[in-house]
C-alpha cells in the first residue's frame, strides 16, 4: 500500500493540477528569497542540500496529506 500511494498522488496530479493562486507564488518567491542568502552565507552546496531536504519533506507532507484525504473520503463514502 505504501508504494501505491505516491503513484496514486501523482496520477490525481496529473488530472486535477493544484492551482498557483497569489499566495503560493508569493511564498515561493520568499522562499528563493531566502535561499540566496542561505547560499549566501553558507554556501551554494548546503544550500543545495537543504532545498532537496525540505523538497523531500514536502513531498512526504504532501502525499501523508492525501492519504488521509483518500481515508476520510472512503470513510465518508460509507456512512
């Protein structure tokens, strides 16, 4: 089941794309804010890494976020 459930968030991906309001694009461009002064006082590599750290996390976030989101629904489904 564990392996299902990255397939199954990327395909609802794939369908139903997850909107770029102004906020999200807001936070984005906060985050690149921040990490050019991370690279810049610590260096173009850890920087590197800690963009692929928390973009993994996210990840994570996200599908543990959809899972629950499938078991809600398939708990609403049978009342």
């Amino acid at each position: 089941m564990n392996t299902l459930i990255p397939d199954l968030f990327s395909l609802t991906l794939e369908h139903f794309p997850a909107p770029s309001d102004d906020t999200y694009q807001t936070c984005q461009a906060l985050r690149e804010r921040h990490f050019s002064t991370v690279q810049a006082g610590l260096g173009a590599d850890f920087a590197a890494k800690l963009r692929d750290t928390l973009d993994e996390l996210g990840q994570l976030e996200r599908e543990r976020a959809f899972l629950q989101g499938l078991r809600l629904g398939l708990a609403l489904n049978r009342l």
